[in-house]
C-alpha cells in the first residue's frame, strides 16, 4: 500500500552536505526556498557550511507572499 505523503511532510531536519545550497536543499524537498531561509533565521547572502542542521520549513510555515529566492 502507498500512503500518498511527500518527502517534505516526512522530514523536519536537513544535515548540509559539501555542494549544498539552501536553494538546492529546498527544491529537493519541494518547499520555497525564501521559507526555508525564513525557517532558519537566514539571509538570502547567508552561508551555510557541510554539518550545519537545516530545519525544513511544513506546510503550516509557507508564505506564499514572500518571493522565491
């Protein structure tokens, strides 16, 4: 049986890997990446660096009104 969730709905945390955009990180989860920015207290310049602990930004967290980055 298939439960129809996406990956998104499943995960809450993102461990960066070297290579890793937060753009990146959140087209792979199917979420904005101004909210996954937004989740995580970080600037559209900001950096982020291989361990670094991302939280994924659910449903409930989206702003649609906040352009994508």
């Amino acid at each position: 049986m298939t439960i129809g969730i996406s990956v998104a709905e499943v995960a809450t945390k993102y461990e960066v890997n070297v290579g890793d955009t937060a753009c990146g990180i959140a087209e792979r989860y199917k979420v904005p990446c101004s909210q996954l920015l937004k989740r995580n207290n970080l600037g559209s310049n900001a950096l982020i660096y291989p361990g670094q602990i991302l939280q994924l930004p659910d449903a409930s967290d989206w702003n649609y009104s906040m352009p994508c980055q």
